[in-house]
C-alpha cells in the first residue's frame, strides 16, 4: 500500500492540512488492517478503486463514491486488498465549515456519502489535479474566520493543556454559545476537543521517546493526573496501550 501526502497552496495552509491518496496494486496479495486514528480533521474521501471494508466484512466506502467523513472521537479499522485508489482532502479542526455550511455534529464519527458534483468533476477529470484543487478551493477562501478559529488555536497552541473555564474567560464568550459553535464547526465539545488535542500530543511524545518512554514523566508533562490516566485515554481514542503504539 502506497500513501502519499500533498501540500496545499500556502494560502490555504491555515485551513486544509494536506491532501491524501491511497493506492493500492492491481495484483491480488495479502490484505492488510489500516489502524486509523482520530485526528481533530474532517476529511472528503473520493473511492476511485474497488470498495474497502471493516474487518466485520461492512462495506466502509463503496466504489465510486464520495464520503464526509466526520471528526472522529475513537480510531476506526479498515481492510485494505488490491486495486484500491483514494483521493482525500482532510480539513484542519473547525475548518471543513469554512467551505461547506454543514453542521458538523450531524456526522461525528461517521463516513456519510457526501455530493459535491463541481469537486468530484476535478477529482475525476483534472490534468493538474493539485493545481485545480488548490485553485477550487483558493476561490472559496472567507473573508473572515469562523467563531471559533482563535479558541481553536489556543487549544492547539496548549497541546490540550487548558480548562475549559480558561477558554470561556479568555474569548469573553458565555459556555453555552461556546459549546453550540463546537458543536457545528467541529463536531464535539470544547471538552472533547481539548482531550483529543491532548491525546494527539501525548502520541507525538510517546512515538519520539521510543522504548526509553518514562510514562509517568510523560503523563506529568502532557497534563494528565497519573500514568493510569494517561494509559486509559490512549487506549480509548487508539484501543492500543502505550506500549503497542
């Protein structure tokens, strides 16, 4: 399996992390499990090969379709075998809104076909595929932010090491109205998107320090309570412990 990542153009860094593909040789061989883990991005996926299934033998993304896939709050399996082609275009936390107006909590942890005939025209037709994507998408730029783009970036900016309280009082916004633009712009909670930021962060550290990991100086440092907690929430977004990761 070949996976490959493309940059943006620079004036959509802020808003697209990268687009993706997924290839795959004509020539049956052994299928592989793709471990995929949540990110904090919602994704557009184009299944340009044969259907990809979950090891419960469920179709995942049929062939020739075009999936929204949400922010995702756990990891999810898929089976990979042969001729399998897919195009993605992953948006950074809270950004997917920018270019599409759809409330995003409607698709939290699911892959939901999605239609978007003038970008799945490209995606299908293009002779400089990233140049015409970056072009698609460079016409759509906002003038202003969503509402929740600096609340973002100061959790991100924190690696997931805030309150709550904190974010409230540093934006002047009431909880309430906080938590309704979460809820459309990026699919969870300003709780569940510090934890996931965190959980991110914790995975960055925890992949650097190899087998040399100490957990309890890496939970004191990632802002978790003990190294039971920092153990219970990677398995809860990965299903793996530290040790597997």
């Amino acid at each position: 399996m070949s996976y490959r990542e493309y940059s943006p153009h620079p004036a959509l860094i802020n808003y697209i992390d990268a687009y993706w593909t997924i290839e795959t040789d004509r020539v049956a061989g052994p299928a592989t499990i793709q471990r995929i883990l949540p990110d904090g991005c919602t994704d557009i996926i184009f299944n340009k090969g044969n259907s990809i299934y979950r090891p419960d033998q469920e179709i995942a993304l049929r062939s020739a379709e075009t999936y929204l896939v949400g922010t995702m709050t756990t990891f999810s399996e898929t089976i990979h075998g042969s001729d399998q082609s897919l195009l993605g275009i992953r948006f950074r936390p809270g950004c997917f809104r920018t270019f599409f107006p759809l409330d995003l909590h409607e698709v939290t942890d699911l892959a939901t076909t999605f239609r978007v005939d003038d970008l799945r025209e490209i995606v299908y037709g293009s002779l400089d595929l990233l140049t015409d994507l970056n072009l698609y998408f460079l016409q759509r730029v906002p003038r202003e932010a969503l509402a929740s783009s600096a609340v973002l970036a100061e959790i991100r900016n924190s690696k997931g090491n805030i309150r709550v309280a904190e974010l409230l009082n540093n934006h002047a916004m009431s909880e309430r109205k906080m938590e309704r633009l979460f809820k459309r712009e990026v699919g969870l909670s300003m709780k569940g998107m510090i934890r996931l930021t965190r959980f991110i962060h914790t995975l960055d550290v925890i992949r650097s320090v190899g087998h040399q990991r100490n957990l309890s100086a890496i939970a004191c440092s990632c802002g978790y309570y003990d190294q039971a907690h920092l153990c219970a929430e990677v398995k809860r977004y990965s299903g793996l412990t530290p040790s597997q990761l």
